[in-house]
C-alpha cells in the first residue's frame, strides 16, 4: 500500500484529500503544522508528498528545500489559483507537480496516480527504448553531456550536477530522440503522464531549469531550442 504524507492546516481540505485517496487504496497520514510536517517527511517513509503552500510555524516552501535533497519521492504543491510566483519558486525547488486550489476530487486523484506512477517507471527503467545520440552500455552521450542510465547520474564536462525527478525525465527523454520537435502538451503527457489536467507552464517552468543547469548560456541555448509555435526539440 503506497503511503502519502498531507500536509495541510486546513482540516476539511485534508479531509476530503484523505477520503477520496483512501478509496483508491492509500494509505494516509495527515499533518496540519508545517514544522511537524517538514520533521516526519524526513522521519518516516512515504511514497509521496501532498504540500500545502500556507502553512503554520513553516511554510511549503521552506519544506520542500529542506527535505528535497534528502527525500526521494514525488512532491505535489498545493497552491492558492493564480499564486504563479508561488508555482514556479516550488517547482525550481525540487516540486515535481503543482495542483492550485479550489481542485476536483478527479483531478487530484489524477496527479497523485500519475506522479506515482511515472517516479515508478524512472525506478525501475534500466535505460530508455529510444535509441540515438552516443548511446552504449546504458550511457547517453551528447557533446560534455553524459547520462548514465543505469544510475541516473548526469554528468556536464565529468562533473555530476543535481538533477530533480522531472528534469531527469525530460532531459533523457528529449536526448534520445534528438532534432524531433514535442509540443508543451506531448512533453506534460510524456513526462508527467496525463493530458487531461495538465498546466503547461510547468513544462516550460522545468525546461527553463533544465536549461541554467546543462546549458553554456541558457539565454542561447544549444541543446534545448525552442521552435516557436511548435514547442521543443534537443539538438546534438
């Protein structure tokens, strides 16, 4: 049973949050104050991260950089609506999805499946199906960039730099199919694995992070080009 830490003060927000993910199966632990929050995401294990932004004695932000280079799991931030600012300072963080309030039942259910699922399948791949740039023994090549697959360890000039969850998807997932152009929407159902609820802007937020960590000069990037109107491609 995959266990899920709420942490939210708002008691019939994380109620319903509790209700609707417990008859899918989850099993969930709810915590209304942020300090508390921030001390068991690093305590106990949990397989992923429902965030509130506004918390209590320690707020979501300050959560998600404490706790993201020590645990590994999915983070879902929950946001107020039109909180942008807030949005892209929690994904530059280390948040894997955001989801802004007030959101449907369906909908959350949709992001907590589909962020599961896909930190699944980056657990377990051994190495992509795609196959292209200088690809061998489980290890992507491209110019100083170079992906092990087997460790997902990147590597800029041999130096390893911190990728997050999603940044690693999209980096892997674009460098082995390079030269082709993806739309926002392609890359938001690719990586984050639904169509339905997704907010592009969460895909550009994390190709922009991408960009500042493996670029020369990301204001000029070489590796990830946008292609106005189209979306993006990754070039050798």
């Amino acid at each position: 049973m995959k266990k899920i830490l709420i942490v939210e003060d708002d008691v019939s927000i994380a109620e319903i949050q509790r209700d609707f993910l417990e008859i899918e199966g989850y099993d969930i632990t709810i915590i209304t104050d942020g300090l508390e929050g921030y001390k068991i995401a690093k305590a106990e294990k949990f397989d992923l991260i429902l965030l509130d932004l506004m918390l209590p004695n320690m707020n979501g932000i300050d959560i998600c950089r404490g706790i993201r280079g020590e645990v590994d799991v999915p983070i879902i931030m929950v946001t107020a609506k039109g909180d942008e600012a807030d949005k892209i300072r929690g994904l530059g963080l280390g948040a894997d999805d955001y989801i802004a309030k007030p959101f449907s039942p369906t909908e959350l259910v949709a992001r907590v499946k589909a962020n599961l699922a896909q930190y699944e399948r980056l657990r377990s791949r051994q190495g992509g199906n795609d196959a292209h740039p200088d690809k061998r023994a489980n290890q992507i090549n491209v110019g100083a960039i170079s992906i092990n697959l087997s460790t997902h360890r990147v590597y800029i000039h041999g130096t390893e730099i911190e990728l997050k969850h999603k940044e690693y998807e999209l980096l892997v997932f674009m460098a082995s199919n390079p030269d082709m152009v993806f739309s926002k929407e392609h890359l938001y159902e690719r990586i984050w694995g639904m169509d339905s609820f997704g907010d592009l802007k969460t895909v550009a937020v994390h190709i922009s992070r991408l960009r500042d960590k493996i670029e020369k000069d990301p204001q000029n990037p070489k590796h990830i080009q946008t292609v106005w109107g189209a979306g993006y491609r990754f070039c050798l």
